[in-house]
C-alpha cells in the first residue's frame, strides 16, 4: 500500500480585509505506487507550475524520481506504508517520566 501525502496552506478569505488560513496535512491512501504518483502528479497545482510547462514538467521528474516535490513550505510525497503500530502509552509514560527532572 502506497500514500501520498500534501503539506498545503489553505485560505479562506471571508472579505477584502478578512482573511484565516491554516496548515492542513492531508493524506490518501492507494494500493498500488502507480496509482498512489498518478494522483500526486495532479496535486502539482502551484501558481509557478502551472504558468511554466518546463518547470512543471521538472517537477513531474522530481516526485517520480525522488518521490517528493517541494516550493516553499508546500509538498506533496509518495511513500510506502509499513504497517500499523500499536503505542503502548503506559510505556511511554514510563519512559517519559526517566527524563523529568
């Protein structure tokens, strides 16, 4: 299994004057690494991409290559999921409480 992964600022402007945005982490889960690049290639949606077809397409490279395209503080990411792990919180909080001094 296959997840893509965006870091994205989103805005939402209420008026001319009035505006809040926040950082939103989203994730989508595929089970093949085709389908999981096929998708990540259409969150390339950038202001800079998409007025430049040269660049675009380096950043198509980048993410099929490097599994990971950044500008600025936005990202999008392929990446294989390992499996579930279960936290045992009282161990943490054992642990935890060793480095409290």
């Amino acid at each position: 299994m296959f997840a893509v992964i965006r870091h994205t600022f989103e805005l939402d402007v209420k008026d001319k004057y009035n505006s809040v945005g926040e950082w939103k982490h989203l994730v989508w889960l595929f089970e093949t690494e085709l389908d999981a690049m096929s998708f990540a290639i259409t969150l390339l949606d950038h202001p800079l991409l998409v007025a430049n077809k040269e660049y675009l397409a380096h950043a198509i490279e980048t993410l099929r290559e490097g599994k990971f395209w950044q500008v600025g503080r936005e990202s999008v990411a392929v990446g294989k999921v390992e499996g579930l792990i279960n936290v045992s919180y009282e161990d943490l909080e054992n642990d935890t409480q060793k480095f409290i001094h």
